[in-house]
C-alpha cells in the first residue's frame, strides 16, 4: 500500500471516530447540560461549563479506544468540570452543604434517567419551605448574591443569615430523601 493510501485511510478511520463523537455528543448533550445546569443554576454558566466539558470529551475522547456508556462519562467530566467551576467561582461564599450537594451530583452522576425525579422532588420540597427560607435561598442560589447581599435585602442579620443557609439545605436535603423514598426511589 503506498503511503497516500495509508493516509486517506487513517483519515477515512479519523472522519469516522469524529463523526461518531458528533453523534454520540449530540445524542448526550441534553443529559449531560440538564446536569450541570441543575448544579450551577445559571444558565451563562451551565453554557461555559458545557463548553468546557465538550471541549475536554473531545480531546479524551480520541486517545480512548472506546467508551461503554457515552453519556455517563460526559457526565463524569461535566462533574469535575463542575466542581472545577465551583472552587474558582465559589471559594469565599457559602454553598450548598456538602451532603446536599453530594446527594444531587451522586445521584445525576450514578444513575441518570433518576434525575428528573430528584429534580422534581428538589422542586416539591422548596415549595415547602416559608416564603422567607425560599426567597433567601432562590437569592443565594439562582441570583448568586452574597449572604451579606441576601441578608440585607431580606431583613437580618449576617450572622443569622450564614445560620439560616445550612440549616434550609438540611431541610431540603431531609426533604428530598423523604420524597425519592415515597415514590420508591431511595
């Protein structure tokens, strides 16, 4: 075989694998955003952090002879993308405890056709909370103010507000238990 045989053939071979990434990716991406986004609440963010995901799947990916199951190894990647994501962004506020946070990703990350249901039971258990334990946490989470920002607008003290955070991730956490159980999930 000459040697512009053997290149058009390891190319045919490398258009090949590329397009079966493409494919593999396109078919996962939905999943794999659903996960981060439920992580980061923020959708500029959940976007950076695909991207940054994507970007590193594909390098990996083509020193891999092969992946048994695409999307929870996407999944893998977006958690320490993630995670990456949190220690840069986080490192001075106050996050979600570590049990709290734990319960969510190890359960995105274990088993990912249950993430809808723990999504729906994190939506239930929130629309139990008192209006003032809700809004204060919507405002450190989705808006990512400070717990000095939450404080002040809601009414209290810092101090208190640093007490009440970890305490309503408790609750939720309990809550969230309490429900994947009911429904047979936990």
């Amino acid at each position: 075989m000459s040697e512009d045989n053997l290149q058009s053939s390891d190319k045919q071979g490398d258009d090949e694998r590329d397009d079966r990434f493409v494919r593999l990716l396109l078919a996962s991406e939905k999943h794999i955003y659903t996960f981060i986004l439920t992580l980061v609440h923020n959708r500029s963010d959940a976007d950076d952090i695909m991207q940054d995901t994507a970007s590193l799947m594909w390098r990996k990916y083509k020193e891999l002879d092969s992946v048994s199951n695409f999307a929870a190894w996407g999944v893998r990647i977006a958690h320490y993308k993630v995670l990456e994501f949190r220690k840069k962004r986080y490192k001075d506020r106050i996050q979600f405890n570590s049990g709290l946070f734990e319960e969510i990703l190890g359960g995105a990350v274990a088993v990912s056709d249950d993430l809808a249901p723990r999504l729906e039971a994190l939506q239930k258990c929130l629309t139990k909370l008192g209006k003032r334990d809700r809004k204060l946490v919507m405002m450190k989470h989705e808006q990512k103010a400070t717990t000095r920002t939450v404080a002040q607008r809601i009414g209290m003290s810092v101090e208190s507000a640093c007490k009440a955070i970890p305490r309503i991730h408790d609750m939720l956490l309990r809550c969230i238990r309490r429900q994947l159980k009911a429904s047979g999930l936990a």
